[in-house]
C-alpha cells in the first residue's frame, strides 16, 4: 500500500503557486490576489477550516482576509456583504464558509456571489460550466481529489469509480468530473446514497473507491476489492486525551484495515484535507490572473 500523500503534493503545488505569485504580480510591482472569506457564527470547524485558509494564504503571498458576523445576522444582511465583497476590486475571490445558521438559505447567498469571484465553484454558473467541461472554478474538494489521482498518475480512463455520497460539495461534483470526457476523467462513476440497495457489493467492484459519506469509520476491509485506490474525504474529530487539542481526526475509511488491501489510500488528515485547500488557492491565482488580461 502507498499513502497518497496530501500534504506533501499540497506543499509542492504552494511552491509552484508562490513562484507565481512573486514572477506574475510582485515583480511587476502589481498587488498579490487577495482570498476573502465570510465566516458566520464560531462554529469550531469552520473557524478551523478558515483559520487554515488564512495560513495557507500567507505561506504562498497572498493577501487574505476574514469577514466575521455573528449567528444571528439577517439573510439581508449577508446578501448586503455579498453585494460590497462582488463589488471591491481588490478582492479577486472570495467564500462563504458553510454551513450558514439554519435562518439563512445557503442557495440565496450563493447565487448572489459574482460567479467570476466564487471561487469555491459552489455558483450555479460555475456548476454548469463544469458539467458542460467549459472553463470554470471547480469545487475545491473535488478540484483536490483530481489532482491528488493526476500527481500520483493514477489512470482514471475506463475504471470503475465508486463514489459514496451526494453532497453538492464533494460527491456530486466528484462523480461529474470523473466521469467527463477529460484526464482525469473517462471513468464510468457510479454514485451512491443513503438510499442505494448493495452497497457493499457495489463499493466492493471499484476500482477507484471515494467515500464522502460522514460517517466514521463506515468503510470496513470487505467494501474494498484488492489493489484499489480509496480516497477517503470523511473528517471526524474523535475526543483524545493524547493530544495538545483534545481530539484526534478520523477519516470515514477504517484505514488500519482497508490500508492492508488496497493499492493507494489517503490518510486522515493528510490526505484530502491539505488538497482542498491548495485547490482553492489555485481558483483564488486564477481569478486574479483573469484580472490581469
Ligand atoms: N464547508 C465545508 N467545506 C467547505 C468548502 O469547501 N467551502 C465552504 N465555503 N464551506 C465549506
């Protein structure tokens, strides 16, 4: 088995983004491309999530910076925020960090994201231009894990992809891009759900095995066929007394087990995690790089 390693490609392509950064913008003396993110409420994951984008945003040159508001800003309020962040031309993408309290429709706020700047492809403009293979911002996860199986040169062409779960973020956008006449791509994907007959049984014919489902644990030795690639999206935060921040991060993969059948597998953390995040400094390099035309 060989970890597919999301920490070590995210590193190299921050790398190759910074050497971008300082040849296309600072040597000329232009403003670095600026990430924005709106982050309502303290849920503890997002503040993390957000947290690690700021980081991410300062290791490459970026400029970045954090719109804070509180759990119980009106929706109006937040569509007011969206119109200000569409509207400054300093800021070349920005996101909506999800969930939203229950009050606010995610769909609402999203639609009103310039799709030009929404940079975590979440924009119904930006989600039909990747159906249609058209140039666009991909979701960030799914971005992530197409580069993750192209660094490693796994062959995506006529496999057997199984992707476990829907979510508009992760397996939906996944199972499109995987299944498009591109590289990678060309796989013939099957998507499964919590309503899904088999699953074991169909989990078990991959070739190349996605699970995105949220639920700890959920992929045991027997859905996994030998030598297949497993991508394990699944991030759980399990309590612990062995480390510094109390808990210790699980992926949804029984991964001692799985680890001794399959060929590939990402690690939890490690693996998909630092991959989504470089993918949306990728969006954020190639929105500021549409400004400079
Ligand atoms: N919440 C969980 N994943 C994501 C993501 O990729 N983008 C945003 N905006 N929110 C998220």
């Amino acid at each position: 088995m060989k970890l597919l390693d999301g920490k070590l490609i995210a590193d190299q392509i921050r790398t190759e983004i910074a050497l971008e950064v300082k040849e296309l913008f600072l040597d000329k003396g232009l403003d670095p491309p600026h990430l924005a993110a709106v982050l309502v409420g303290e849920d503890p994951a997002s503040m993390t999530y957000v947290a690690a984008k700021e980081k991410a945003c300062s290791e490459v040159g970026f400029v970045s910076s954090v719109y804070r508001y509180p759990s119980n800003i009106s929706g109006e309020k937040l569509l007011e925020v969206i119109d200000f962040l569409n509207a400054d031309h300093e800021i070349n993408g920005f996101i909506v960090q999800l969930p939203l309290p229950a009050h606010i429709d995610e769909h609402v706020i999203i639609e009103r994201i310039d799709p030009l700047k929404d940079v975590d492809g979440f924009h119904p403009v930006n989600i039909g231009k990747m159906v249609l293979n058209l140039p666009c911002f991909l979701p960030a996860t799914p971005y992530g894990i197409i580069t993750l199986l192209e660094r490693y040169k796994i062959e995506t062409a006529g496999k057997n992809v199984v992707v476990l779960g829907r979510s508009h973020i992760v397996g939906t956008p996944v199972s499109i891009l995987l299944s498009r006449k591109s590289d990678p791509g060309n796989a013939t994907v099957t998507l499964c759900h919590s309503l899904s007959q088999n699953l074991t049984d169909i989990a078990a014919r991959a070739d190349i095995l996605i699970v995105a489902m949220g639920k700890q644990g959920f992929v045991t030795a027997d859905m996994v066929k030998k030598d297949a690639v497993v991508v394990d999206v699944g991030v759980h935060r399990i309590p612990s007394t062995e480390t510094k921040s109390g808990f210790r991060l699980k992926g949804d993969v029984d991964f001692e087990r799985v680890s001794r059948k399959c060929s590939y597998i990402t690690p939890v953390p490690g693996g998909v995690g630092p991959m989504t995040i470089v993918s949306l400094l990728q969006n954020t390099l190639l929105a500021a790089k549409k400004n400079l035309i």
